[in-house]
C-alpha cells in the first residue's frame, strides 16, 4: 500500500513537472510572421512587396530583436485565388510555423484565411482585405480586421455623395466576394438616405475591357455610377469612362475603393475630383511623413498604401501584445484577447482600439484629389474634406451581427 502511494506520489509529480516544463517551453521568444498577399497582380501595388517591407519595419522597430527574440519573415503570392491562399496557409502553419498572418488583400483570400486562422488556432491580422463580413457574420475571435472596410467606405463616400445630390445610383461592381459586399453596403447607405440604385453590372476580376459595362451604366443615366472595384479594375475603370465622356456628359464615378497608387496610375488630370474614403495618407502629418521617408528606404516605388501602413501598424501592436504575455504563447486566441485588451497607439493611426468582434478603430477621412495645378510635390495628391470620427466610422457595435458579441 506504501510503496503504491509512493509511486503515485512520484508519477503525481513528474506529471506536474512536466507539464510545467511544457508550458514553459511553449511560452517562447520565436515568431514566424507569413505576408501573404498579391505579388504580382492588381493589388500588388496595394500590399504585396511593400506589405512585406512593412512587416520587415514592424518587426525591427519592435525592439523586441535587441531582447533576444528570434523574429522571422516569410512572403508568398496568393494570386487572388483562395485555394492558393488556403493552401499556402496550411503549408505555412504546418510545416514553417508561422504564428500570424498579415496582408490578405482580395477578400476572398482572406476570408478563407480567416477560417484556416480559427481552425489552426493562429494570429489573423487582415489590413487588405475589405469585406466587412470578416468582422460580421464570418467574424472570429483569431482575426482582426485593421485598416478599412466595405461598411466605412460605404458610409464614409456614399453618404457625402448623396447628400451632395447624387441620389441615383449604378453599379459596376467586381464579381467575387468584395465586390458583392461594397455593392451592398453602399446601396444599404444610399437608399437609407433617399437615394435610389437603378441597377447593377458585375465584371470578372482582372478585367481589362469595360466598354459594354460603361455603356450599361452611361444608359441608365444615373447621376453616380459606383465603381465597387480595387486596384487595376479601378483604374481601367475610370480611364475607359474619360473615352466614352461619361464624366463629361454630366455622370460622376464614384471610387469607392481607392488607393494612393491608383491616383498616381490615372494621373491628376484624369482623377482630380474624385472623393473616396481612406484611413491613412502618407502626407498627414510629421509622423507619417517620416515613416514614409524610412519606407521609401526599403521600397523605392512609392509612399505607402493604408493597406501597407496597417501591416506595420497591426505587427507593432501584436509584438506588444506578446511582450505583455511575456513570450509567444503559440495560442491565437489568446493573443488577439491580449491584443483586444490593450489600447492600440502608432505613428500611423494614432490611438484607438479593437472591438469584441475584431474591428480595428480608428478615424477615417474623406479625400478629394487635388487638380494638377493644387499639387506642389510628387505624391502630393489629396486635399481632406471631412474627418470621420473613430466612432462614427466603422459599423456600431450594437448592429453588428458578429457571434462573438454579447448583445
């Protein structure tokens, strides 16, 4: 009878010790950060390389290096194609351990890595994606959702739109996830303030050739036609518009997704007068200046995109996160509860916070771009029209329909 409670005394304790000793060794200063994103395609000049420069800034202005944690980057191209994206997350998480994602431009993608980040129980920090799904009926408590999304673009360019008196409405909208979901947004907005959508045309993603598309839209007479589209389908866009006079006849485009990469790829004289939502401009500030001026040291090709800016963004608040656990749980849950406990503040995007359902929040802008004459440097683009406070911004959290909060 003693020598069986001794055994179990001794079996007690190595159970105890061991499983201490795991802990410990699971507690660790090794990070795997994967930048996935398009390398290659129509949103490379949104995130991409310069996403991954980005990351490679956050991890070393973290300081967390100079106390001894092993931080690495690794960088793939998901060709805005989920079954790539999936495949190469299971891959990254599998095999090279990565810890967090960042990127995730094309809302396709990164809804499906959003799923993959629950199921495998790791760091989603999504800043390209705009689908406002990710923190809606898809939300997870392994995501958060940093930089924009299709709720704030719609109630940020939509409502100056139509209280400036472009209440009818057409559509020319990208034919996968984003663009059905800016299309729904926008039109919840335009018809909640008395406007009316008077119809829609979806387009293949990539497209080069939008004449039969603009026709439809120029036909309809609508005063605004809704571009629910990003990157090179924006641009092909608009300048395809310029040829058939649409602007000049009298209809106004509405970029509703627009970045500072597409209004250098237009030229001022094509896209002056445009208004569009963003979250961050290079030119804001002496902060964003000369976080500019560093990021141009490692990517030559311009200023950074808010999508770009909020991978860095995110990656410095999820190193402080990890800091403040004292080491890298390899738990993802855990981390981003972490994350959502403590008040976000960067050069970037100032202070704000991250909700129950993984919304990121921060104040966004609207922008008008400037006439080539109002331009006095290069980059110089945008002149601000309204500041949109940080809780008027984003979905309030008392509409949203996101499982994880508690209504």
């Amino acid at each position: 009878m003693k020598k069986r409670s001794m055994a179990a005394l001794v079996l007690t304790t190595s159970l105890v010790l061991s499983g201490s000793a795991f802990a410990q060794a699971k507690l660790d200063k090794v990070v795997k950060v994967g930048s996935l994103g398009d390398q290659s395609g129509l949103y490379a000049d949104i995130g991409g390389p310069g996403s991954s420069a980005a990351a490679q800034m956050a991890i070393e202005d973290s300081g967390l290096l100079a106390k001894g944690w092993k931080i690495d980057l690794i960088s793939a191209d998901h060709q805005n194609k989920p079954d790539v994206g999936v495949n190469i997350g299971k891959q990254w998480i599998d095999v090279d351990k990565v810890d967090v994602f960042v990127d995730l431009a094309s809302s396709g993608v990164g809804l499906a890595i959003s799923n993959l980040a629950k199921d495998k129980n790791v760091v989603n920090l999504n800043s390209g994606s705009a689908s406002s799904d990710l923190t809606g009926a898809q939300c997870s408590p392994n995501t958060v959702h940093w930089v924009y999304d299709t709720w704030m673009l719609a109630n940020g360019t939509g409502k100056a739109l139509v209280k400036s008196g472009g209440d009818s409405w057409f559509f020319l909208t990208a034919d996968y996830a984003f663009g059905h979901a800016l299309e729904r947004d926008t039109a919840a907005v335009v018809t909640a303030n008395g406007g009316k959508v008077l119809g829609t045309v979806r387009h293949p993603l990539n497209n080069a050739d939008f004449s039969s598309f603009l026709l439809q839209a120029q036909s309809t007479k609508a005063k605004i036609i809704g571009l629910a589209n990003a990157g090179g389908d924006t641009t092909n866009s608009i300048k395809q518009a310029a040829e058939f006079g649409i602007v000049a006849g009298g209809q106004k485009l509405a970029g509703m997704l627009l970045f500072i990469t597409d209004v250098h790829a237009l030229g001022l004289k094509v896209a002056q007068g445009l208004n569009f939502t963003e979250t961050f401009y290079w030119d804001a500030n002496d902060k964003t200046r000369a976080f500019t001026k560093r990021f141009n040291e490692k990517y030559k090709k311009g200023p950074p995109t808010m999508v770009q800016a909020g991978v860095y963004s995110s990656l410095i608040h999820y190193f402080k996160a990890l800091e403040a656990l004292g080491g890298n749980p390899h738990d993802g849950r855990a981390v981003v509860a972490k994350m959502k406990e403590m008040p976000t503040d960067d050069d970037l995007f100032g202070k704000g916070s991250i909700r129950a359902d993984g919304r990121k929040i921060h104040p966004a802008y609207l922008f008008e771009v400037k006439k080539p004459s109002e331009s006095k440097a290069p980059w110089d683009y945008y002149k601000l029209v309204a500041t949109i406070p940080a809780e008027e911004a984003f979905i309030p959290l008392d509409k949203s329909v996101c499982p994880l909060v508690k209504k």
